[in-house]
C-alpha cells in the first residue's frame, strides 16, 4: 500500500495555521468568538461635537477613546487594554479604565497611569471630515 505524504502535509499545515502567534494582538481574555483585536480598518465615530474641548469620548463599539485638546486638536488611541486585551468601558474625565484589572490609562496620552498594564495604549491616526470623526489604524 502506497503512503500518503499530501495527506500528512496537509495535516501539518492545517495545525500550523490553528497556531497562534505572538504579536497579533490576538489575546485570550474574555474567551470566545469576541477577542478583541482593536481598529483594524478606517471607521466613522461620530460628530466631533461629541468630544468635549478638553476632554474625551470612549467609542465602546470601535474600541475607539479620543480626546481633544483645549485647542481642539483630536488624538485617538485603541481602547484595547494593553495588559491582557479586555477593551476599557470606563471613562472618567480622560481617565480610561480596564474591567478586566483595574488598569487605567491617559486618554490624552496613551500613557498607563495604573498598573498592571505597562505599555501605553495603542495610537491611531484620527481626522474630522465633514465634522465627522474617522480613527485609522496607523501604518
Ligand atoms: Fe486590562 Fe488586565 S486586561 S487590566
């Protein structure tokens, strides 16, 4: 009886592609088929009415946080914690906060302000057009 090597190979490649990778972003909190991955392509937030000179606004759905400036300037940062991943559902004044544990971060920085997270929120690229705010991922 002939082997079959193609079968073999297929297997092999099948279970490499199941592998995760280290670096993707793809994290395991929350579990499920929900794992947040933050912004991976251009989305529309909302009127830049919403964002309070001097203060901020957490796009839940986009896992967006954006502040403005006294100036008005807009910055934009994933609010995909950087600890393990859960996405920050509180914002306080621009004080964005992790359920997950406790971590909280400057939404006018990105900066951690509360460990366990060490490393900063991730930025994105933000512009107003027509008064509507767009966050990119950066490239
Ligand atoms: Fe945000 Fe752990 S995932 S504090």
């Amino acid at each position: 009886m002939p082997a079959r090597p193609a079968a073999s190979r297929r297997t092999v490649l099948r279970g490499a592609a199941l592998t995760p990778v280290a670096g993707l972003g793809l994290t395991a909190c929350g579990g499920g088929g929900d794992t947040p991955v933050g912004l991976t392509e251009p989305v529309e937030l909302g009127p830049e009415s919403e964002v309070a000179e001097g203060g901020a606004k957490l796009y839940q759905d986009q896992k967006v946080v954006v502040s403005r400036s006294e100036d008005g300037a807009f910055k934009a940062y994933s609010s995909v914690c950087t600890h393990a991943g859960c996405p920050a559902n509180k914002l306080e004044g621009t004080r964005l906060i992790c359920p997950c544990h406790g971590s909280e971060f400057d939404a006018t920085t990105g900066k951690v302000l509360r460990e366990p997270a060490v490393a900063p929120l991730k930025p994105l690229t933000v512009e107003v057009r027509n008064g509507t705010v767009i966050a990119k991922p950066q490239v």
